[in-house]
C-alpha cells in the first residue's frame, strides 16, 4: 500500500475564513476556544490507529495553548507552521507576510525545541497573486510547503499547478499541492476538508484509491479539529454559503475519519515526502 500524508490544520471555529466577515480578528479572544478538546480527541482517534499526522499549527494557537503543541510533539506527530493569523496571504504585503510567518515559525521552535520544516497558507491562499511568498519561505529555511491547490474555487486555487509534488525554481523547497485526480476531463479534489464532508464516502474513497492505484502517488489529506465538533456554536449573520460549506455534515466527520485511518496507510509528511526525513 502506498502511504499517505495526513494532516490537520490546527485553528478554531471562528478563525476559518468563511466567517471572516462577521467575526473581526479583535474579537477572537472573546471566544471560548474549542481546538484544545477537539484536538485531543484527534489526538485519541489518531493512537487507537497507530497513525502519526502533521499538525499545521497556527501560530495565535500556539501562543495559548502551548502544552497542547508540546502533547502533539510529544506522541511523534510532526508540528508544522500555519501561519500566525490566518489572513490570507494574498492580502497582505511580502513585509506583513514575512514579518507574521518568522514570528509563527519561532513561537513553535522555541514550544517543540526542534526545527519547523513545513508550512501551509492560511486557506490555501497561495495563488498566482501570491506566489512571491514562496521565496520567503525558502528564506527563512522551510524545506517543503502544501499551500498550493491545483483546482478553480472562488477563494483560492492554480487550476494550472502540477498535481503532484515538485521542487521550486530554486530548487531549495519541495511544493507539495493538495490531491487530486484527473477523470472524464475534470479535476476532482480529493484531499479532505469540505469535499470529504459533503461528497458520499464511497466516492471519496474511490477517489484517493484511484489517486494511489491509478497515478501511484500519495495522498495529502487535510481535516480541521472544528470539523469533529458537531456541537460548536453557530456563528450569527453568516451567509448560506459560509453556513453550508462549514456546517455541512460534522457529525459524520469522525465516523467517516475512523475508517479512512482503517482502510488506507498513513504517516506524518515529512516521512512520506522528505528522503532522510527523522
């Protein structure tokens, strides 16, 4: 079997960007936070597997619940940088953008006392407007990123991205995009998140098969500890939009979760991606 990357990208309900029009930034710390419970019982489900994960930390986590990030390390999972605030990127200036990720990156070294080697961009907000950011990444010495998503959506996106893996101009950083598989003239994301929410299991499953059978190459699947809380608040004013893509099908999350980890191989992606990887 071909081993597969899981991930989790380590935020709470209300720093996803389908609320950030109702919800500012200001107010997040009047929020009672839910990602410490939840990600332990990540934590659980991933141990009963015997499954090791990259966690995609971001950094205003970090900030207050160290000892959660220190419990993450601790079990052998591989703690990666999510950025700071979770703005996407392609807002901000190189200066902001640069000046967030060093800040992020040090507050999870100085928590884990090992070197951060993975980054991931806040909804996969590194596009074309954006891809200057990736000379910032190898500046400050990632050795792989998984920001980009080789589909078209209305928030992020390269449609014209390759699929699989592959090393930056420079040659410094390995790219590692989002799944998905090509079928019928269509590319179809098959990499977690929403679309494992909202798409019938089955066809999930038949998907990540095809990505490994068919093309041979790993899989990159991503999940978010709001995602196995079917009872977090709901947020008010939110659109149907936001309302659907978020709320759709929580409770079946952590079912559907147990049997991926049942029925495919999985590992931290360091260890999948990275030769040498400790």
């Amino acid at each position: 079997m071909i081993t597969n990357a899981m991930t989790v990208d380590v935020e709470d309900y209300f720093h996803v960007n389908a609320f950030a029009k109702v919800i500012d930034r200001r107010q997040w710390d009047d929020f009672q936070p839910r990602v410490e419970n939840n990600t332990h019982r990540i934590l659980e489900a991933f141990a009963a597997a015997d499954v090791k994960a990259t966690f995609f930390v971001l950094g205003w986590v970090a900030q207050r619940q160290p000892e959660l990030i220190r419990r993450i390390a601790s079990e052998g999972h591989e703690i990666a940088c999510h950025g700071l605030t979770h703005e996407l990127v392609y807002n901000q200036t190189p200066e902001i953008f640069r000046d967030e990720t060093v800040t992020a990156k040090k507050i999870l070294e100085d928590i884990v006392g090992t070197r951060v080697r993975g980054y991931r961009a806040s909804t996969y907000s590194i596009t074309r407007r954006s891809m200057w950011a990736m000379d910032i990444l190898e500046e400050l010495g990632f050795d792989y990123d998984s920001s980009v998503f080789p589909i078209r959506h209305d928030v992020y996106g390269m449609p014209d991205a390759s699929r699989f893996p592959y090393r930056t101009p420079s040659g410094k950083m390995l790219e590692v995009p989002l799944s998905t598989i090509d079928f019928a003239g269509a590319r179809l994301p098959c990499s977690g998140g929403g679309y494992f929410r909202l798409l019938p299991y089955g066809v999930f499953r038949w998907m990540l098969q095809r990505l490994n059978g068919v093309d041979k190459q790993p899989g990159v699947f991503y999940f978010h500890p709001w995602e196995v809380d079917p009872g977090q608040p709901r947020v008010p004013n939110a659109s149907w939009k936001s309302n659907f893509r978020h709320y759709t099908n929580l409770a079946a999350t952590a079912g559907r979760l147990a049997t991926l980890l049942r029925e495919f191989k999985w590992d931290r992606m360091d260890r999948v991606f990275l030769s040498g990887a400790a």
